[in-house]
C-alpha cells in the first residue's frame, strides 16, 4: 500500500471517495484495520483509514440509544455502556484471538461492516437488529442519511440494516446510531456434561423451545471442551451450555425449571456470574482454535442441522468443530493444506442449505476460494446492481466480497 | 379527494386494456382476473379510504409460476403493478393506479412448514398475522409482533410495513422476527433470501424488503421466527394526572433496566372514547393512562410489578391496578385495542398519524400538539407506544364538511413536522405510503433520497411496482445513474496522509 488517507471529518471522506471516483482508485477502506484479514483480499493502492474519525456523539441511557462516528473504538463504546450498566445486547465477537492479534482493537464502523453478532445471535439479534441510524459517503462520493435515533422508523427503506455486513462495499459509514440494552442484574450457566452430538442437540432444542428465555446455547465436543479447561474453565469431558440472564430470582426459577425438563443423562453443573461470562466470552470468539494454523470456517445452517453437519464433514476429512447458536453456528477448524471448500459447501446444502464463510485463511487462499457463500444467478446479479448503484465505479473495497 | 397527487394515467396503456386483460386471463386461468367495475370497487382503496382509484385489472394469482408470468408479462409491456395483501394499510401503500395491474397476494394462504425444534414457520404471505399464532399456538409458540389489525392484515402486508405492535419493545419489529422470504422481482425472476439459519450470506436484501412498500418485489413466502409462549402475562393499567406524569414514569421504569412485553399510554380523549366502548373500567378522569405488561416466570413478573408500582407512586399515579386474571388482562388491553374504532364512534371521521419521537421529547411534543390542533380547529386523541415514542395522534373530522379533510390534513402534516424537529421520523409502522410522500423532504436532503431512489432502481429500473409511493419527485433511472466527476490534480491538500 503505497498511501493512507486519514480524513477527520465526513466532509473529508466525501472529498477521498469523490477524487478516488473520478480518477477510478480503489480504496480499502479502514477502521483500525483489525479484521483485514477477514474477507477477500483487496487490491488498492490507497488506503482509507477512519480512525481519526472517532467519538461519541450522543448517549442518552433512559433513551437506550447511542451514537457514534464510525471510527470509535468499541472498546470506548462498550466502556461508556458498562458505566451505566448498559451494553450491546448482540455481544458482537472479538476476533482478536482468532485472527492473532490483540483484542478489543475494532470500531463500531468495523463492527456494522461485518455484521457482528456473539452467541446470544438466538434471542437477540446481530448488529443488524439493533442499528438504528447511519450517515455514510457512497462510492459516488455524495452524504446521505438514512434511518434515525428511534426504534420504530419506516421512512424510506432501512439503508442502515442492508449495509450492515457489506463490507464496506457500497458506501463508507461515517456515523451510526445503535439500540442499547440494560444489563442483565446477574447470569449464570447450566452446564451439562458427557452429551453425545445427538443428545446435546435435543437438550438444546428442548431448552430453546422451553419458556425458560435461555439467551445462548452452545455444545463443545470433548476436545474442544479440554482447550477451554485449559484456559481455565470448570469443563470436564463434552459440555452443553445454555446461558440465563436477568434478575437473580428469575435465574434461579428457570435454572430449577431447566433441571426439571432435561432428563438427559448427564451430570449438570451451574457457573456463576463471572465465570459464566468469562465462558461465554471464549465461546463467543473462537478461543478454541486460537493459535493453530488450520483453516476456520464459521457456518450457518438451521439450528438443527448443525449436529448432522459436523458428522458429515468429519467422515470426509480431518478437522475439529463445535456449535454455538443451538447448532446453528458451527466453528471448524481444517487441518491441511486444502481448505475443503467444496466439500464444507456440499454438506451445508447435503443438511439443508444455509452458508459457510471462510474466516481464517492465509490471504493467497482467501483470493483463490470464494470466502462468502457463492449465490445462485439472479440473487448475485441483483447484488451486483445494488453495488452498482452505491458504487458505480467500484472504488470501495473492490473484491472483498467476491471477485 | 385532496391534495395528494398520483401519476397520470398512461392514455396509451389505458387504450390497450382490453389486449392487457386478455393475456392476464390466460395466464391466470379461472376466476384470477377480475375487470368488472362492480367486482374491482372491493379494492379500489385501503384503509386511507380518502383516497380511491378504480385499478386497470385486478390480478389473483395462486402460484409462484403465475405471480412470476404476471409480472414477466407487466414488465416486458411496461404496464405497472401495485401488490395488495389483505388491504389494511393506513398510508394508501395499496391504493391501486388507473393505469396499473392491482396484484392481490390473498390466495397464498397456506402455512406451508411448523418446524418448532428450529423455531420457526413458512407461511405464504397471504396468512394473516395472527393466523400464523393460531397455527402454531397448539405446540405453546406464537408469532411476536401484534399489530392491533392482526386479525386481518396479512404478513405480506407486515413485510411490506415492517409492522410493529405492542410487543415490540421487547421482541423486536416484524425485521426482526423475519429468517427468510421468498420473492418474484418485476422480472419474474424468483429469488430466495435466507432461511431457518441466521444471517446473510450476501447483502441483506432480507432487511431491505423489509419495510420497503411493495416497491421492490412481490413476496411469495416468508419464514419467521416463532417464539415459545411466556410462562404467564400480568397488566398494570396505571392512571396519571398528567401525561408530563406519566412520560416520566416510563423513563424512570427503562432507567430501572426493565423492559416491560408491552408499554402504551392513552391520553384522557382516547381514554374516555375506549371506555364508552368496551368499559375496559379506565380511570376516566385521569389525564394519562399507562397500560404496563411484564410476561416471563412468574418470580419475575411478580418482582417486576411491585418494583414498576413504587416507580408509578413516585412519579404521583393517581390510580393502580394489577391483572389477577387473564380475563382481567385482555379487557386492560381491549380498550386500547379497540382504540382506533372506539375513536370512530365520537367522530364521523379520523386521520391516524404515525410519528415517532425520542421519548423525552413526550411532554413537550403534546403541549405543542395542542397547540396546533386549536390553531387548526380540530380534536386530536392520543395513543402512543410509550416504550418506544411511537404516537398514534387521531384527527377527530368531518369529511362532509367542506375543508375539513383539508385541515385534518394539514394538522397531521404539522404534527409530524414537529416529530421530525425534535429528532423523530415520519413514520413509526404505517409507512410512507401516499400519506407523507409529499413530507419526506422534511427529513430527508435530496441526496438521501435519491441514494434510496437508487436502490429502486436495482430491482426495478422501469419504476413499474407500486409507483406514486413513497418518494414525492420520480427521478428516471438514467438520471439517478448519472455521475458528475470533477477529474482533478491531487486533491484534499487538507487530508492528513501517511
Ligand atoms: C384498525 C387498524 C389498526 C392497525 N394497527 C396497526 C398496528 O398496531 N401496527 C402496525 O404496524 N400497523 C397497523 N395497521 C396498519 C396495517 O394493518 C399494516 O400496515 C399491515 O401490515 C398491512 O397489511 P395488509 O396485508 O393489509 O397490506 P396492504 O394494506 O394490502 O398493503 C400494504 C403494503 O404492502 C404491500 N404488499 C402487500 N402484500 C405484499 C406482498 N406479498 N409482496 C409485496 N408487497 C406487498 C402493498 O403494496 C402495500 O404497499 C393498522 C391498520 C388498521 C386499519
């Protein structure tokens, strides 16, 4: 990369995005460049790094609404919440220690650009269910606006939720508006340990199904459960976990009704508070696969499926996996050289379509196979208009979801 | 009619009408098509009923292969389109056009797939909405936003609104309820987006549909997400001598970390008209009426409901009382259900506005609102989803007195002005439909509209689907693609670059 370009305002942004239009110079565009080594690689000889674009510009707790300009950490963002007892209730991933690199290091642009969700995906939403209002620079270089500061918003079509987890694609956002949540008063884990895959998804799906308001559910396989033991937490042999949140007499009533509706076998178990929460973190960002060199791969399929997924590519090759999301979220590790891109892709739609993206990969592979989930005809061709009308010239972030 | 302005009528589409419908019936055989004048009065309007057009033809298609040849058929003879779910909408979004094919969606009424381990359903987008919690109610699940019209308004009409209803402040708008949908584009292209898995794999056009009017597509199937029941639901019906009051206890009741299932307020007009009509036993002389419902375990609920009754003390209620019934609860609720009609017998005629403001703003918003209605010489009642600063003001007129749609109409445009001043929006879930096309500038620059223009113009570049809607100055296609570029030497000298 041969130069950076570091605009203070949105104004400065429209002046990058309206130059690199004219003279047809892509632009990657940048917050603190921590996921960078998410996606497609992109070929630019500019870079546009936001991060000197930073601040927040409203917070107002009794509204639970917060906004920001797109390069504000989100450490700064999540620390403003914690001192009032709110947070983001999506719990966006960290994918410091999976990427390699320190954590709490992305912004909230970043963080709407990829979509983030943790595992509390289930019961409340990602990114996308809780932006609320975004002003942005398209590749045309022009300011617009769209949605607002409120929850309840119909005017105009929701720009703000279809360009979260567009990469940076269409249009450079330079503030955004978000719903913010009180803090669960306490939380604790029923743990269940020595599930088979089959019986930990009928445990997760029974508690799911229940009234019992679990907000995350997640099963480790042995393997993966002794690499989190190793970082500290109370595991031992398989672990299926399901998550409680909220005022302490009601997590102990839906703990004791849990108890009552899973006669699973196993031996259950319950982590409190800050050991509950230090699990979950670690779930949330793949700590499992953290400093390996295999080949990660972050699959969504029908929370049911998720089971049956990993039986199948596990018959077909070497690689490691566990599920968040009830099943719905698979994390898999692939060892080799070959990231089985063909193969992870047959048995996604083998257990009944969904998508699989390729989130760990040295950069030559992430160029040679399709990190996103390739689209049937019509659907790309739409998408491919949508870019087009953002962006017609292609300068923002060309390839990074797809050549 | 009034000020609202559609299109005009294509004189040249208008004379090959005879040839339109001929090809349609034979593309939807049997009783599909419907070009009787008679017959096509059923829906000439939708629940803006000030406004009324006959279409060209009426269109019933039963099959995706149909509603896919229909649509192939309108765009390659450029004749326009305008979907109908079940024709509930309160912004005129359904309000056929003279010159246009009015497409209903109400023969795709089946639940297609239950699928209570992955939590969701596949419905076609002609199931109402409650018919969706009717189907699933027997395995404990229901479907979460509840617009008050949900006996009769269809999901695809929900989409098409991104509807919301009482229980949206704790489970999310219809966008957020939604996995995945089928679609035909104006192309007859049939496109799927997502699924029983979550998230996008591309862009999420899922989010974009949503909300988007019926000017992007025809939706064919929906998936949503269904939830397990509550273990139990208690109301509190709470009366305040003031709605300054009352706004503030529901800010204290948020500040305190509680997100209550539902949270409505009514103001003393709407308070008395609902209880003439259902004797839901509100306090009539209270000034403000806070209708609060906490649902999950019944620890939790019970704990919530004395910490929002020492709330509703401080804040000076001059009334309490907790549902001890389900019984007891649905009349709570039946007043405020019943409130639009119930508004309907104390006038011959109402306009409902559908602004949505930050909460705070709550007490200063209404002092202006009355305001204005005396400038204006009009009565106004009050229903707002307090949870979330929604307000549903209802313009008392009479529209066999000369003017007085005109000064219904002009009340409503200010009030939602003064949304817009005190950083609200235009529109919370009714949409933008005809009703405040024309105010959309009060928002947004001309580059915000034409950006969201744009994005019309990537589904359907001959602006066939569901024209007059939504944006007030129609911009063709190639213009809105045109780029000014201003070739220049290095710019930004003021850039700080590494
Ligand atoms: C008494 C009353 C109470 C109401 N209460 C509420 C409320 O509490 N909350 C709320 O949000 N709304 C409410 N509404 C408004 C209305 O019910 C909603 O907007 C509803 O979603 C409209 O659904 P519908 O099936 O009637 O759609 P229609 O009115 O037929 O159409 C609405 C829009 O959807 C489009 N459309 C319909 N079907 C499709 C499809 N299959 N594909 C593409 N586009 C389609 C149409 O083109 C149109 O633009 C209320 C209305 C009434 C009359």
């Amino acid at each position: 990369m041969s130069d950076t370009l570091s605009p203070r305002s949105a104004d400065e942004v429209r002046e990058a995005v309206q130059w690199a239009a004219a003279e047809e110079q892509p632009l990657e565009v940048l917050g603190t460049g921590s996921k960078r080594a998410l996606g497609r690689p992109v070929q630019a000889a500019h870079a546009l790094d936001l991060s000197a674009l930073s601040g927040i510009m409203l917070y107002e707790p009794a509204e639970l609404v917060i906004s920001a300009l797109a390069g504000t950490p989100l450490a700064e963002i999540e620390a403003a919440l914690d001192a009032h007892n709110q947070e983001l209730a999506f719990d966006p991933i960290d994918y410091g220690a999976l990427l390699g690199h320190a954590p709490g290091a992305g912004t909230v642009g970043g963080m709407i650009g990829a979509n983030l969700a943790g595992s509390k995906r289930l019961k409340f939403g990602a990114a996308r269910d809780h932006i609320l209002g975004m002003e942005a620079v398209s590749g045309r270089g022009e300011i617009f606006k769209s949605g607002g500061r409120v929850v309840k918003n119909v005017t105009g079509y929701d720009l703000p939720r279809t360009l979260t987890g567009s990469w940076g694609t269409l249009a450079v956002a330079t503030r955004i508006t978000l719903k913010v949540q009180p803090r669960a008063e306490m939380e604790a884990t029923f743990v269940i340990s020595g599930l088979n895959p089959r019986e930990a998804t009928q445990a997760m799906t029974a508690a799911m199904g229940s009234s019992a308001e679990v907000s995350a559910a997640a099963h480790l396989p042995p393997e993966i459960a002794a690499v989190l033991s190793a970082h500290g937490h109370a595991l031992s042999g398989a672990a299926t976990l399901l998550r409680l949140e909220g005022f302490a007499s009601s997590v102990d009533y839906r703990f004791a009704a849990l108890k009552a509706l899973l006669q699973v076998g196993g031996t259950v178990s319950r982590l409190e508070a800050e050991a509950s929460r230090a699990l979950w973190r670690d779930v949330r960002d793949c700590r499992a696969f953290a400093g390996t060199d295999e080949h990660v791969w972050r699959i969504s399929v029908a929370p049911t499926a998720g089971a049956d997924f990993i039986a199948r590519v596990q018959a077909a090759f070497a690689c490691q996996a566990y599920c968040d999301w009830s099943g719905g979220l698979v994390w898999l590790a692939v060892s080799g050289e070959d990231p089985q891109a063909d193969a992870v892709r047959a048995a996604v739609a083998d257990v009944g379509g969904g998508h699989a993206m390729l989130v760990r990969a040295p950069a030559p592979l992430r160029t040679a196979v399709a990190v996103f989930q390739p689209q049937p005809e019509a659907l790309a061709a739409l998408s491919a208009r949508i870019k087009a009308q953002f962006d017609p010239h292609g300068v923002l972030n060309p390839g990074r979801m797809g050549s | 009619m009034s000020g609202i302005v559609m299109p005009r009528p294509d004189d040249e589409v208008l004379a090959r009408r005879g040839e339109i419908v001929a090809a349609l019936k034979r593309l939807v055989p049997g009783e599909g098509v419907i070009d009787a004048a008679v017959e096509m009065r059923a829906y000439e309007s939708d629940a803006l009923t000030a406004y009324r057009q006959l279409p060209l033809v009426v269109v019933l298609p039963e099959t995706v292969e149909q509603v896919s040849a229909v649509l192939r058929y309108c765009h390659e003879n450029s004749v326009k389109v305008v979907p109908r779910g079940a024709g509930t909408s309160l912004s005129g979004g359904a309000l056929p056009v003279g010159d246009g094919v009015l497409l209903s969606m109400m023969k795709f009424n089946q639940v297609l797939d239950i699928d209570p381990a992955n939590r969701a359903a596949v419905v076609q987008p002609g199931v109402t909405n409650l018919g969706i919690t009717r189907a699933v109610e027997h395995l404990g699940f229901y479907y979460a936003p509840d617009p008050s019209s949900q006996i009769a308004c269809s999901i695809g009409g929900n989409i098409a609104e991104n509807s919301g209803g009482v229980h949206c402040l704790k489970y999310g708008l219809t966008t957020n309820n939604v996995l995945g949908l089928e679609m035909v584009l104006v192309t007859g292209e049939v496109i799927r987006l997502g699924g029983k898995h979550l998230d996008a794999e591309g862009y999420d056009i899922l989010a974009l549909m949503t909300g988007s009017e019926g000017l992007l597509g025809v939706v064919t199937e929906v998936t949503v997400r269904i939830l397990q029941k509550p273990e139990t639901a208690r109301a509190a019906l709470i009366g305040f001598p003031t709605s300054e009051d009352g706004g503030q206890c529901v800010a204290d009741i948020i500040g305190a970390g509680i997100i209550p299932g539902g949270m409505e307020m009514m103001d003393e007009l709407a308070i008395n008209a609902a209880e003439d009509f259902v004797n839901a036993g509100y306090p009539r002389d209270a000034g403000a009426l806070l209708i609060v419902e906490l649902d999950g375990p019944e620890a939790e609920v019970d704990y919530l409901l004395g910490e929002i009754e020492a709330i509703a003390r401080r804040n000076k209620a001059s009334s309490l009382r907790v549902s001890t019934s389900e019984e007891e609860r649905n009349t709570f609720w039946a007043g405020r259900k019943a409130a639009f009609p119930a508004v309907g017998r104390i006038s011959p005629d109402y306009l409902c506005m559908d602004g949505t403001i930050p909460r705070k703003a709550l007490p200063e918003v209404l002092t202006r609102m009355r305001a204005l209605g005396e400038t204006h010489g009009l009565r106004c009642a009050n229903v707002f989803h307090a949870g979330d600063g929604n307000l549903h003001p209802l313009i008392l007129y009479d529209a066999n007195q000369p003017g007085q749609l005109e000064a219904a109409e002009a009340f409503g445009a200010d009030i939602l002005k003064l949304c817009v001043e005190f950083d609200g929006v235009l529109t919370g879930e009714h949409g933008v439909g005809i009703e405040k096309r024309d105010l959309m500038p009060e928002m947004f620059t001309e580059d915000d509209l034409k950006q969201q223009q744009r994005v019309k113009c990537a589904f359907d570049p001959k602006q066939l689907l569901n024209p007059g809607k939504v944006f007030p100055v129609l911009h063709r296609c190639a213009e809105l693609g045109r780029m000014h570029v201003h070739k220049g030497q290095l710019p930004f000298p003021d850039i700080p670059r590494f």
